[in-house]
C-alpha cells in the first residue's frame, strides 16, 4: 500500500520541478512575452463555449450588491472583464506585464470604469480587502501553497474561488510520473490541491465543470513529444527514462493531420469556500 503523501510537501515538489524544467528551456523572465495574444485568442475561443463556472460565480455575486472582486494572475483578463459585469469594482493582479498589456486592451475595448490593474505576485503583492478573490489556473507556479491560500483569505471578506484542471489518473503524463517519481502527479493540479486544502482544515465545496474536457495537446513528431514530458519531468538532461517514455507515447499518441495528438480527458473544476464560515470555527 502506497503510503500518504504529505500533499503541501508534494505541491511544493511537483512546481519546483516543473520550473526547473521550464528554466532549462526558457529564459526570458516574462515568458508571455511573445504570446500573450496568441493566449488570449485561444482563451476567446474557450470562452465561446457555455461554462458552469461562470455561470456558477455570477449567479453568486448576483446576490450581492456592491461587491468587490480581486481576480489573481488575471492574465490578459478573460475573468477580469466577465466579472466587472457583475461586480461593484474589479482588482486584475499579474506578475507579467505583456499579459497586462493585452488585458488593459480588453478592458478598454470592453468599455469598463471599474478595474485596477496591479503588476505583482501572488502573495508577495498588497491590496485592500475584496468581498471574493478568485485565481483562475493561476496557481500552478506558486511552490507555497499554503501561503498562497492563507493570503486569498486574509484579503476576502466573504468567499474565495480557485480553478483547478484534474487530469485523469491514467492519463500518459501519470504513467510517465509514476515510473519516474513512483506516484501518478506529473503536476500540480486540482488532486493535490483539493488534499493540500484538506491538510490545510479547508472543507470546500467542488464545482466540476460541464463545459466538456479541454482540447488535446498536440506534438509535431515523436521526439518533440518525448521533449515536452522531459521538461515537465525536469529530466531535460536525463536519458535514463527515454526508452519507456518514447513507447509509453508511442503507443498512446495518435497521428492526425500530420502532428500526434494526446489523447483527451483533462477538465477543470471550481472549488470554493467561505472564509466566514472559517472564521466562526
């Protein structure tokens, strides 16, 4: 029997790796540089698509009047222009200035009044209270995840939202994580971090999206495929697993239209809770 992971420790574990990874290949520091447009466009594209997260926090904030929203690692503003719709006043915070870029063109294009914008980290950055603070798939960086959340309650006077994507227990990735790590979390991800909420004495409440499963990942050729899991493994300069990670893709991965493609079953799930409720214990 597998032993219980200490899930805050295996948080930490699972980002720390996969930014070493990502430093080996990417050096820029703000690595949205040259797509955040590209990132936005895609984001529109989800978007166009019903989503019972959205509709889930409209519905709540349509409750209130006068609320205030902190949307953390807004990026180029998708939640930040949805929310001003519902919510008294809007704070977009994000540690990377060519996403903020793109959202201040949105927010004007939207025609909005009531959003600040914030270049900054989570937690490291200061702002005022908000009624709801929401990170949307923003945390995935963040190695301390307790600090990360216990900060999102500090700052909310009612109710904090996190997305998280769940990845499907025998997806490749969590073959490719258990035969290198000897456990099935390639990422950080809503598993760890329901667990990690857990640890922490969070009893949220989940929302799993119906808006169906996000679209497949997709590689040019088998060698560009075994590079990607290598850096998400952090084993960019490590051959010793490339001979069961090359025929764990190869026979997973399908051609279409000339490129591989993964298969699908990755989707997000809401997951909130009261800091009221947190306060009266």
């Amino acid at each position: 029997m597998e032993s219980v992971p200490n899930w805050l420790s295996l948080w930490k574990a699972l980002v720390e790796a996969h930014e070493h990874g990502r430093r080996e290949v990417e050096i820029h520091p703000d690595v949205w540089r040259a797509r955040a447009h590209t990132y936005h466009e895609a984001v529109q594209h989800r978007w166009a698509q019903p989503d019972s997260s959205r509709d889930f926090i409209a519905a709540d904030l349509g409750n209130y009047t006068g609320e205030t929203v902190l949307d953390i690692g807004a990026g180029t503003g998708a939640w930040t222009v949805f929310l001003a719709q519902y919510a008294h006043h809007v704070t977009a915070v994000d540690p990377s200035p060519a996403m903020l870029d793109v959202l201040r063109e949105n927010v004007t294009a939207a025609g909005l009044t009531n959003v600040t914008v914030i270049e900054g980290s989570w937690p490291e950055t200061e702002v005022s209270q908000h009624d709801v603070v929401l990170c949307s798939h923003a945390l995935y960086g963040v190695a301390d995840f307790a600090a990360f959340v216990r900060k999102m309650e500090t700052t909310a006077r009612r109710r904090c939202f996190l997305l998280l994507r769940i990845p499907p227990p025998g997806s490749v990735m969590a073959q490719a994580a258990r035969h290198v790590w000897g456990q099935p979390y390639d990422s950080p991800n809503f598993q760890v971090a329901y667990n990690a909420l857990l640890q922490l004495g969070i009893f949220a409440n989940v929302v799993m999206e119906d808006s169906g499963l996000w679209k497949p990942w997709k590689s040019d050729n088998l060698d560009t495929a075994l590079a990607d899991v290598k850096r998400r493994l952090d084993l960019v300069n490590d051959t010793t697993h490339d001979a069961f990670l090359r025929d764990l893709l190869t026979r997973h991965l399908t051609e279409q239209e000339g490129q591989l493609v993964w298969p699908r079953g990755t989707r997000s799930a809401l997951v909130y809770w009261n800091v009221r409720d947190l306060q009266n214990v």
